[in-house]
C-alpha cells in the first residue's frame, strides 16, 4: 500500500478505488448506516467514503472471436451513473461489497447513444464510405430503444475505477481534524 505524508498529523492513503474505502471503513471512517451494521465504531461519520464509484465505459464487441476488425470505439469517460464499494464484514481479509451500478442513469445511455450515432455518421463520410461496412451493432439496429438494448448488453468497464474516497479540495485547505479525512 503505498502513502504519503501530508503534515505532522495526516497520511494519505492510497490503496486503490477498491481497499481504500475499506481500509477507511474499517479504522471508522465512512457511512455510519454501514459500518453499525457490521459492528465497527465509527469515527467520524462521512457517508461519502465508498460512494460516487465510477467506471469508464464503453460499448460493443467483436462480432467473431479471433477476427481483427476496424473499430471505431465509442466510450464514456465520465460517467453520470456511480456505485458503491461497501465492507462485507468488519474482517479485514474479506472482499468489499462492489455495486457498480452501471447505467443507472439514462443519462449515459443517451451520450453513448450519440456516440453510435457520431460514428455511423463518421463511417459515411466520403473518406471511410466502402471502405468500412459496419458490422455491429449493424445496420437494422436504428432505433433508440434498440440502441439502448444494444448498449446494455455489450457494455464493458476499462481499467480506471476512481470515485471512492474523493479528497474535496477543503482536505487540503488547512480544514481541522476528522473532517479533513477525504470524504
Ligand atoms: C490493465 C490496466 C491498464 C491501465 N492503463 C492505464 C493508462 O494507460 N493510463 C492511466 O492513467 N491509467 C491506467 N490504468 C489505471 C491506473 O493503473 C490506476 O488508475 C492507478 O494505478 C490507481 O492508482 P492507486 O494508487 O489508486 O491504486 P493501485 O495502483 O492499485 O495501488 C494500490 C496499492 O495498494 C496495495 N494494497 C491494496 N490493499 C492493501 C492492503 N490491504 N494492505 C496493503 N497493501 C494494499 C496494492 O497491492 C497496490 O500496490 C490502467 C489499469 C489497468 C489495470
């Protein structure tokens, strides 16, 4: 686990998007709904620690294994929808409860919806005409209810979880104490 030291009282921890709320909410630090539950004393209550989980997301597949493809990727780099990262138990060794919670707001179905838009748009441009043919989500695919079918079925997560134990910038503006753990 890799740390910082920012001052004589305070560390900074960095133990990824996934241990670091539960590290916190382990030491007491978190949502106090959640850590009563599972018997942690909680110091001080910040319901921000394990929220706000975000992904990048992006959309479609390859239409057959092993195949290469011209692909135009269509990905949302910020996220409306956010999840969670709550403790299991107050047992260190175990696994943090991990929501994802994708696509829960219509908003991110509606800018990648845009994004298959804006490259079909792009693929019938004079350059790229004839030279690529789409293939998926293909051509009968038109409508937004069978876009947003389409979306919801091939969605995917790239490797870049972040949100978890966001330090607003008043963590680092000489705020006092526990509030100045990140929330
Ligand atoms: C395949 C892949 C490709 C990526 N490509 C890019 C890229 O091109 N550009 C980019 O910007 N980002 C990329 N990322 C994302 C980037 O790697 C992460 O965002 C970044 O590493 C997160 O840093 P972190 O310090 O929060 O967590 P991490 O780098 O995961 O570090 C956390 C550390 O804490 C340790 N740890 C966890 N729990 C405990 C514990 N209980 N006790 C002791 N130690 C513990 C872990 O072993 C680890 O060493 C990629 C990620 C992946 C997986």
């Amino acid at each position: 686990m890799a740390s910082c030291t920012l001052g004589r009282n305070f560390c900074c921890v960095q133990a990824s998007t996934f241990k670091t709320p539960q590290l916190l909410k382990l030491s007491g630090v978190g949502d106090k709904k959640v850590l009563d539950a599972h018997g942690v004393p909680v110091k001080p209550d910040l319901p921000g620690v394990g929220a706000n989980f975000r992904f990048i997301l992006t959309v479609g597949s390859a239409p057959e294994a092993g195949k290469s493809y011209c692909t135009v990727f269509t990905a949302l780099t910020h996220p409306f929808s956010s999840g969670t990262v709550h403790i299991a138990s107050s047992d260190p060794l175990s696994a943090p409860n991990i929501d994802y919670n994708v696509l829960d707001n219509q908003i991110d179905i509606d800018v990648l919806t845009h994004g298959i838009e804006f490259a079909r748009r792009l693929v019938a441009t004079d350059s790229l005409h004839g030279i690529i043919n789409e293939i998926v989500p293909g051509p009968t695919v038109r409508s937004k209810a069978e876009l947003e079918d389409f979306i919801r079925k091939t969605i995917g997560l790239v490797f870049h979880p972040i949100g978890t134990a966001t330090a607003p910038r008043r963590c680092f503006r000489g705020a006092k104490g526990a509030s100045s753990i990140p929330c």
